[in-house]
C-alpha cells in the first residue's frame, strides 16, 4: 500500500500581510516554488514568501476540504490559528529541511 502525506499550508508575505493558504504533497517542493516564484499568480505578486502554518493528513480528501474550511474563515481566525503555532511568524520553511 502506497502512504501519502498530505499537507494544509498558510504562506504570509509578513505579520499579518497578506495570506496564501494551499495544500500539497510535498511541503518542502511547493514552499521552495513559492519563495523562488515558480509559481506564477497570486503568491509571486503578493510576494507571499513566509511559511507560517502547517498541518498534515494522510487523506487528500480530508485535506482538500481542511483547505476549504480555512479559506472560508475570517481573517481574525486565521490569524489566530497561525499564532497558536507560531506566535512570533517565523518562517518555518528551515524546520522542515
């Protein structure tokens, strides 16, 4: 049986700048696209650079639809669910490698 890992991200161009939330495969992949802006659109403009939550699954669906809950949250809840990990806003893309 093939395991995956699935992962809900918020990528923020500062403290409480703008936000990007997203889900991948591969974590450490997709956060290097957005910080070197292979990913054209949204995240290269708004120069969302900083990953300052995660949360993982082993069910795409379950992920997908995570992503769909906190893209449908107020502002304030995101902010309050990102400083609940992270309460200073580090980039925590170097924990990861």
């Amino acid at each position: 049986m093939n395991h995956k890992t699935y992962y809900v991200y918020i990528m923020a161009s500062r403290r409480n700048g703008t936000l990007y939330i997203g889900v991948t495969n591969d974590l450490i992949r997709r956060v290097y696209e957005h910080k070197n802006n292979g990913v054209e659109g949204f995240t290269e403009t708004y120069r969302v650079h900083k990953l300052v939550y995660w949360e993982q699954s082993d069910n795409i669906e379950s992920a997908l639809q995570r992503e769909k809950q906190l893209k449908k949250w107020n502002r304030q809840w995101k902010i309050a669910l990102i400083e609940k990990q992270n309460s200073n806003w580090q980039d925590m893309y170097e924990q990861l490698l």
